[in-house]
C-alpha cells in the first residue's frame, strides 16, 4: 500500500518480515485471520528468497562481466605483443611474405596530415619599447610553424607589399625593426609545415601617430582587424 510499505525491494521484505509475528499474534485484535497470515508469510519468504537469488545471480554476473574483461585485456595484450615481434622481423629481415604466413596487415605508412589550418584571431600590440607584439590562435601539430608578412606605410605613400620579417615556433611574433614616420603596418600570419601551407590568416592593421620625433611614441594605437 502506498505511504507505507516502502518502495525498495529489501525494505519492503524487512517492513512484513517484522511484523508477521505481531500480526499472528494480534489477528482477532486487528481483525485479520491466521490464514492471511500463514499466507503472508509464505509470501514473504518466497520474496526473501527470489531476492537473494537475484543478488547471488547479480554478483556472479558482475564476477564474471569482469572475468571477461581481464580476459580480454591479457589476450590483447600479449598478442600486441606477438604481433609487435612479427612485424620487426618482417622488417629486419626485409621479407614482407612474413606479414603472408602470419596473416597481419604490414605496418601501414603514416598518413601525412597535409596543410595545417589558417591561423585566427591575429592581434597586434605596441609594446613600451616601440615594438609590435603579435598574436594568435593556431595548432603546432606536425611540428607546424608560422611565418609573419607585413607590409608598411608611410604617409601620402601607398602601402608597400607585404614581405616576410620572420618565422616563430609559437604562436607569438615581436615585430623590433619598425622604422620611423610610419603611419601604420599591417601583418598577416601563415603556418607551415612538411603537409604544405596554410592560407593567410585576416590581417592585423596597427596604426601610429604622425608627430615630430618618433612616431611610436605619439599615442594609443587603433587595432583593426580586416578580413
């Protein structure tokens, strides 16, 4: 009955089991039959039993679940290793019908992974030294590299083409050798690696004061971010 015969299992056995006793012996007082009783009980013992049945059979399933899964480790890993012994020998002995008679696959050659992707997000920063500082988000899987563009501009010119001024094994680049009187320069990265060559990341525009003296030194830089 809801609200008073609990819901788990073994709760609901121990709530009967404990009262069958007080039940026999109170039947006339709380208007139940000797009968009903005798047939509780029995019920109640037939639930006590049928539960340890399925908790024997529930351990002995978890028992052997994990008997399989040892199993299948030891076996994986001692043929690995057989067949690690199979393909050196196939190799030392430059006999590719070793691979035939074991009946194993060769080592297969490795996959190359082809251009790396664009770099993204390219920042660029003046440091306090009058230097630029460079960053962005790129993967160095392959041992990828990046190679750093820029193109500079000075007032009432046309901006000159972009030139590579360095290579970085991070993802950063300071950019020391900025002459005067510029207006601003713009920077692109592209990563490298033995797949090929990945497309130019969005460039990077700085711009620079335009006063006497250094022109680094003038004011805060706009950052611009073109596509």
């Amino acid at each position: 009955m809801s609200g008073i015969v609990p819901d788990t299992q073994l709760d609901a056995i121990n709530f009967f089991l404990s009262r069958i006793s007080l039940w026999g012996s109170n039947s006339t007082q709380i208007g139940v039959t000797n009968v009903q009783v005798t047939n509780l009980a029995a019920l109640v013992q037939s639930a006590q039993n049928a539960y340890n049945a399925a908790e024997i059979a529930r351990n002995a399933s978890k028992a052997a679940t994990q008997a399989l899964v040892d199993a299948l480790r030891d076996m994986r890993d001692y043929g690995g290793e057989m067949i690690k012994l199979i393909r050196t020998n196939a190799e030392i002995t430059n006999n590719p019908n070793v691979y035939i008679l074991a009946n194993i696959p060769p080592v297969a050659p490795p996959t190359p992974l082809g251009p790396p992707a664009s770099p993204s997000d390219l920042v660029a920063s003046l440091l306090s030294s009058g230097s630029v500082q460079l960053k962005w988000k790129g993967s160095r899987a392959g041992g990828t590299s990046f190679r750093i563009y820029r193109s500079l501009k000075q007032p009432g010119t046309e901006p000159e083409a972009f030139a590579l001024i360095g290579t970085s094994e991070e993802r950063s680049f300071v950019d020391s050798g900025l002459p005067t009187g510029l207006q601003n320069a713009t920077y692109y990265v592209v990563a490298i690696r033995a797949g090929g060559t990945s497309q130019p990341s969005a460039s990077s525009a700085i711009y620079f004061g335009t006063g006497e003296g250094n022109p680094l030194e003038a004011r805060t830089p706009d950052i611009h971010l073109a596509a």
